[in-house]
C-alpha cells in the first residue's frame, strides 16, 4: 500500500474525530458483591474496599459503602454478556473510524497503552456511565506486528452527577493482518523464552563443559604456555595445536563496560549491565555484572566471578563486584 | 606494494531506490530497480554488464539480477562478508577486475528490507546454525542479553571517553552535524527534521553510553553503482569518479562487532592498519581530502575514523567536532547527505553514492570544489577504505 | 478479614527514596485467574475464556484480559503504599500476553517524590515480565498515607 492511499485514508477518517459519543449507561448501580467479586477474583485484600471498620477507622469514607478499586473504572459501564450496553446508552456507534480502517484492510485490533486519571474513588451506590471521543489517528506505522494505524480513545468516566471520576487515553493499533504463508503451522503452546544457548562445538565444548563442571577453564597452549580466550583450536603465537586448560580464580577489573536499556530482550532483566573484564590470569572475558547499580560501574572496578546456573543446562560466570578483602587471621 | 588499480576504474553510474521503514517489495526487485537506475545513470545497458559483486549479507543472487536488468554473461563476480564492513570491499574487486583485463565493467549493488525484515538491531539477528560463524562469535555473548550492535560498540565507546575525556556530548555533536546535513536532502529520512545538542543529551538511553540519536534507524532500500575502465568512462556523459585507491582492512584483533581482546578498544585497528596505504596509493595526504563520506552506524566511531586517517591526533578527534570541521561549511564535511544517521542505513553504500555525487558536484547539499573524496567501511569489523578522485 | 489485614503497612514519605524499589510481587498464571479476573472485570470476549475460540484467533491459549492487568496495577501499587495511599494516575504499554502456565513477576522503583499541596506523592515505575518478556510497563503516581501503620 503507498503512502498516497494511507495519506487518502487519512483523509476521509479525520473528519469522524472529535466526536464526542455517549452516553454508556451501566447496568447496576457499584454495587459491593461486584466490588468484592473484583477483589476476590483478583486477590486485593485493601482493607479500604470491603473492610468497613477500617474505612470508619482510617479513611475519608463512609463505613457503610463499600469502595470500588479506582482500576474497576471502566467496567461499571460495559456491555452485559449478550453485548448491550446500559439502558438508555446512545446508539451512535463510536467505533465508525474503527469500521471506516476495517474496510480499508485493517482488520487487527490490539490495545497498545493506556493513560489514566483517577480523579475520585467510587462508592457503593455511585452510578457510572462514560462518553468516548477518538482524538487522534496517527500516520501509517510499521510495527513488529504489521501495518497499521495508532487510534487513541478519550474515555470520559462519569458518575450521577455529571462529575469526572476517572479518565483515560486508550491507544489501539488498527493494523493490517499480515497474511500467512501457505502452510504456516498451528500456534504452538506458549513457551517461556530462555537464553540462546552458545554454540558447543569441538574448539568450544570445553568452555562450557567447565562452567557446568563448576569450572571458568581458559585455554593454555602446552608448547609456549600463552593463555587464550574465547577458545580458538591454534595458538596464535606459536602456531601449535596442543592446549589443555588452567582453571581461573573469577577474580579480575572491569576494563569497560555498558549498560543495556532497549530493546529491552527477554529473558534478561533490564537495565542490563555487560562488562568486560580483565582477568587476573590476562585474558579478558565477556559477562553481566550483577548487583551494582548503572551509576556505580567504574572501569577498573575489582570484580569477582560467581559461577550462577541462570537456567537449566546453563551456567554462567556471572560477576559482582568484588567486596572489601578481608585479612584471614593467623 | 603493486598499485595497479589505481586510477584504472571509475564510477560512472550510481542508481538507488527511495529509501523507508517498509519498501512494500521484495529484496529481489529493490535490487533490480536500483541496479536498472545506475545503468540508465552511466547510459549503459544491461548486456553492457560483465562483472558484479556484492556483500554476503545480501540476499539477492548475481545471476537473476544479471537476467532481469538485459544482461548476457558475467566474467567476474564477487561477494566480501561482514555486513557494513563490506561497503568498500566490492570497489577494491572491481577495481582489481578491471585493472587486470578480467572484465570492463561492473555492477555493484546492495538491497535489502532491514527494517521490515530481519532487523540486526532487534537482537533477533542469527540464525541457530552452528555452523554458522557468526553464530559461534557471539555463543561467547548472547547468553548474557550482550547481542545488540549498539550495546558493541558502547564498549568502544565508553573506552573512548576513558582514555580521551570525550563525553556524551561530544558523540552527540557528530549526531548533530549529520541531522543538520539530512534536514535539507530530501531523500534523508530526518529529511526537514534537524535536532540540537540539547535534544540528543534528553533522547533515551539505548546502551549506556550511547543514546537513540547516536544510532542510525534500520531502513528498506537498495543502492547500485556501475564501474568501468577509466578508458571507457571517457566516452560516458557523467563525470567519472575515478577510484584512485581503494583497500580492504583485517587485521589479527578483528572480530565480527566484538573486537574485545586487542591492545586497545578505543581506536579502530583496521583503518589504522590501511590508512596510510589509501593515501599512498593515491599518492595523496589528508589534506588534499575535500569531504569526507564515513561509516556511522553510531555516532561514537565517526572520531577514532577521524584520527585514523589523519585529519587529527589521536584523542583529539572531540575537538575537531566541536570547532564544527565535520559540518555544513566546514574545512571537512563529513557526509554531506546526512550519513546513516540523518539519511538511511543501507550498509555505508549511500554514503558511497554521496561521495559520486559531491565529485559530480550534483549533490543537494554540494561543498564547492570537490576533488577527493575518503570513503570508509563499517567499523568494528573487517572493512575496508577507498579516495574517489574527480576524473 | 483480620487475617489479611495485618500484612498492610501504610508507606509514608519519610520513608521513601528516590531509586527505592517496590517488594517484587509473583502471580502464577493459571486458566482459573484468566476467567474468574475475566468474568469479574465483565469482559465476556471469548479469547478469555474458550481456548478453542483463542486458538482459532492465532493464539496458543486463552490469555489474560486488559482490565485485569490494570486491576493487578492496582494491586500491586497498594499492597506496596497501604491502604491509606490513593491512586493518582496509571499509565502503561501492553506487551506480551499472560497465558496459562506463566508466572509473572512484578517489580517497581521510586523515580521521584513530589507534593501536591499537603499531599506527598511517590511517583512509581513498574513492570510486570513473564516468560515471555513484558507484559505490562508503565508508570504511576500514588498519593501516600499521611500516617504509618
């Protein structure tokens, strides 16, 4: 699709903005065996919503009125199971943009973000309902997912009289289905993802053998005695193939160092700080530093190794800094 | 050291498509179109054609293309490996091809959808195949989240302002100049969008030390170019921009994106290693150099290009930027198109096409006078570095 | 309900720092949460509850409903500041679905204190990772309790 059509796409839809649709009527007035059915479902035992010594006790509201969660804002006023809304909700649709992006191909709808103001909690016998305006459509973007437009909703949360209780900015992508390739397989069941597992093939086996073995090995060729990592099979000084291994104390400096924050990958946790260390034996040796925050990494900081199995059949020389030597006493 | 390809071939036709986050085709004819548009440049045909050559990374075969643009025969035909660092490498072939009497003219191309396809900085990059050398680099990374670019190159980067007193600032300043260039080509991406100094220090970090506005934005598009003997570029209308010298670069520290474990991160051993050799073959010095067209993927390593190839000392590249040299009107303009920072990432070939066009004197951001421009290759891999000379 | 009462502990501002972070927080997954949070927040969208229908939709499973995430926001933002503390605002990205058989774990940080007339507020950033990445980040504003306890 060019640019021209989104840009005529546009066009036509931007007039369908600022309208401000509504009302959505709810169903029932907040009631407490909703506000509890909430709370249970959710396991939210905020003494706050259900507890009513402790409101009379310890808050601003009234003991005998249950208090619904500020997060419920938006369910007071949804459809029922048969997908009605309230009685008394308008009937002017306010998802005619969504209608008008749906016959131009995008099919997909996916909630991006949210954005809210909770401007009072409700009260048992409050009275919801909410008007909708959409006030932005954004130019066509590319994302992971495909082609698409960023639509966000005004929801205005209203109660009995007319006051704002809670407000929020609702951004959907209004995107294109990318169409399967013939024989695309089944989605398969959801997996956690793990680390890429290094490759462990005959010039590097014995790297991560070690560390499962509780061991960080480094390579030392047995003719000259130079030292080596990563492991490579031929001793760049000397040219020989012989080497066997010298088991490191995990003990070295930070020679540099970064600190990742995006993209954020999983499984890591983020920030994500990757340092590179100069070993006291002389080789250097790529790992994270776990422990110290961002602003505390220093180059030439003293770190320690612990080897750390970060899943199963992985284990990792993972560094800390190092703490204050203590002198053993004779 | 022989020099027989300097000066024996020019580029004489350079073709590109537009440049975007989603070309809505396949690599397949992004390549096609761009290769097609550079031969219609030079007023050359496809049976023309005798030669090609490419990158690895480049997904497009020589023999279709070679079909689909009119072609007959190919004598010669190359690829160079190491992504970006293999912007160059393909003119040091072609050169060489055409200086030994192998073939007469050559088709050079780069196509890919980067940004709607695979995306290298997603992390997502590698296949598993454990054959695979890229795979069995980074084994060595990748199970501790360490398998983006940026966050490579950041700890060059942060050596670099360890051992030279550079700041974050000083990388932004490079950043700066770029989007400045690239606000007035309209073909940039940031084309119309420039930013300040003050913008780059609030943008998010990305990995310490580098921030989103010292990383070029993955792009679609295809860039080609048409090289043939000096002899026959005589008879073609464009100016030919002769290649005076032209060199690839390994050396024994290089690794793909992580050379960690040499004397020191904070240089580029590789230009270090050819640059006086780029001169010398073109029997030229840094300043005879009228622009210059650097690989700047992230801001941080357009510096130790600067002291490699002379036009500062080493250290004193953060001084050089800041007195503005590398800008629009300065004693060397860096990347007048606005670079891979301001333009597009297509793997440093732009940055090539850029420096055919301020030969030309066709450029829209045009420094007067032009004639020598240094282009280099990606850094932190093998890579590689040419002068292109006003014919 | 006594017996839930005593874990919560109003944070007040004295308390606090900035760069100080929230007690992580673990919710298994399980096909039971997904419905009963579904049914509980009204949202009767069939991929909450029918895993066939889910399927059919191109994903693995029934997942979890966007209400409920923002109700377990909510949780996690007062069972960290007490009862006595009020949410002020909640803003956050969605990202990888909450499916059957995951664990996510919540996690947050103090990014800044301020005051809004007499009223302390601790300004929060949050994230909820799962197997898969995140599903949930964002940040929220919590009005503290003006007394411990």
């Amino acid at each position: 699709m060019s640019d021209s059509s989104a840009a005529d796409i546009l066009e036509r839809i931007k007039p369908l903005m600022h309208k401000r649709v509504g009302p959505y009527n709810s169903w029932n007035p907040v009631s407490r065996t909703q506000i509890w059915q909430w709370c249970s479902a959710m396991g939210d035992h905020n003494p706050l919503y259900l507890d009513d010594q402790y409101r009379a006790e310890h808050s601003e509201f009234s003991r005998d009125k249950a208090v619904a969660p500020p997060a419920m804002m938006q369910m007071w006023s949804m459809r029922d199971v048969n997908g009605n809304d309230g009685p008394g909700s308008t009937t002017d649709n306010l998802f005619e943009i969504l209608a008008a992006l749906e016959e131009e191909g995008y099919e997909g709808i996916m909630a991006v973000s949210y954005d809210q103001t909770f401007h009072r909690y409700l009260e048992e016998g409050d009275r919801a309902h909410h008007y909708s305006t959409i006030i932005n459509v954004s130019d066509l973007k590319t994302t992971g997912i495909g082609k698409g437009f960023f639509v966000t909703q005004l929801a205005e949360f209203m109660d009995q009289n007319d006051e704002l209780f809670a407000e929020a900015r609702i951004t959907y992508f209004k995107y294109q289905v990318p169409k399967k390739p013939a024989g695309a397989s089944k989605p398969s069941a959801p997996g956690k993802i793990n680390r890429i597992h290094p490759v462990e093939n005959h010039d590097h086996e014995h790297f991560w053998q070690g560390l499962r073995d509780g061991k960080l090995l480094i390579q030392k060729c047995d003719d000259c005695g130079e030292l080596r990592h990563p492991p490579q099979p031929m001793c760049e000084h000397c040219q020989s193939l012989n080497w066997s291994t010298i088991e490191s104390k995990g003990k070295g400096t930070v020679y540099t160092y970064t600190v990742m924050h995006y993209p954020e990958i999983p499984p890591f946790d983020y920030p994500n700080a990757i340092v590179l260390v100069d070993l006291e034996e002389g080789v250097r040796i790529v790992s994270q530093l776990i422990g110290t925050k961002p602003d505390d990494i220093k180059i030439g900081m003293p770190v320690e190794m612990k080897l750390t199995e970060v899943q199963e059949d992985m284990t990792l020389p993972l560094f800390h800094a190092a703490g204050p030597k203590i002198e053993e006493k004779p | 050291m022989s020099n027989t390809l300097s000066r024996k071939a020019a580029i004489v036709g350079i073709g590109a498509t537009e440049f975007s986050k989603d070309s809505g085709r396949s690599e397949m004819q992004l390549a096609c179109e761009a290769v097609k548009a550079a031969l219609d440049d030079a007023g050359l045909k496809g049976s023309d054609i005798d030669g090609m050559s490419s990158f690895s990374m480049d997904n497009n075969w020589e023999n279709e293309i070679l079909r689909q643009v009119g072609g007959k025969e190919l004598k010669f035909f190359s690829r160079t490996e190491f992504g970006g660092g293999a912007a160059c490498g393909p003119f040091v072939h072609a050169a060489t091809a055409i200086a030994s009497g192998l073939c007469d003219t050559v088709v050079i191309y780069r196509a890919l959808n980067e940004r709607s396809g695979l995306r290298f900085g997603s992390g997502q990059m590698m296949n598993n195949s454990p054959l695979d050398p890229n795979i069995i680099n980074f084994s060595h990374y990748f199970p501790y989240g360490f398998m983006t670019p940026a966050a490579w190159i950041a700890f060059s980067a942060r050596r670099y302002m360890h051992e030279y007193g550079a700041t974050s600032e000083d990388f932004g300043r490079v950043a700066v100049a770029m989007r400045d260039f690239a606000a007035t080509n309209p073909n940039a991406f940031f084309y119309e969008r420039p930013i300040t100094l003050e913008e780059h220090q609030a943008s998010r970090m990305i990995a310490d030390p580098l921030r989103l506005y010292d990383c070029c934005q993955e792009s679609d598009g295809a860039v080609a170019f048409v090289v043939t003997s000096v002899e026959r570029a005589k008879d073609l209308a464009n100016t030919p921009a002769v290649i005076a010298s032209a060199r690839q670069s390994i050396v024994k520290e290089s690794r793909m994106m992580t050379p960690f474990y040499g004397e020191t991160l904070s240089g580029i051993p590789e230009f270090d290693a050819c640059a006086g050799e780029v001169y010398s073959m073109a029997g030229l010095s840094p300043s005879d150099i009228d622009v210059a067209c650097l690989y700047d993927h992230f801001s941080p390593w357009v510096l130790p290009q600067l002291e490699a190839f002379g036009f500062c000392d080493r250290g004193e590249a953060k001084d050089f930027v800041k007195d503005g040299h590398i800008n629009r009107g300065g004693k060397l303009p860096v990347n007048p198109h606005g670079g891979q920072l301001g333009e597009a990432y297509i793997h440093g070939m732009n940055g090539i096409a850029e420096a055919v066009r301020q030969i030309r004197g066709s450029s829209v951001n045009q420094v007067e006078k032009v004639d020598h421009v240094l282009i280099t290759a990606g850094a932190g891999v093998p890579t590689g570095a040419a002068i292109l000379e006003r014919g | 309900m006594s017996d839930v009462n005593h874990k919560f502990k109003n944070v007040i501002a004295s308390d606090l720092s900035v760069g100080d972070a929230l007690p992580e927080f673990e919710l298994p997954i399980t096909a039971k949460l997904v419905v009963s949070t579904a049914m509980a927040s009204q949202d009767f969208q069939d991929v909450h509850h029918d895993k066939d229908a889910a399927i059919a939709k191109g994903t693995p499973d029934i997942f979890m409903n966007i209400l409920t995430t923002n109700g377990f926001v909510g949780r996690y933002l007062t069972d960290w500041a007490g009862p006595g503390s009020r949410i002020k605002k909640i803003q956050f990205n969605l990202g990888a679905p909450n499916y059957p058989g995951d664990t996510m774990i919540m996690s947050g940080e103090v990014t800044e204190l301020s005051q809004d007339g007499e009223h302390h507020l601790a300004h929060v950033n949050f994230k909820g990772k799962n197997g898969m990445g995140n599903h949930v980040s964002g940040t929220a504003i919590v009005q503290l309790a003006t007394v411990a306890g």
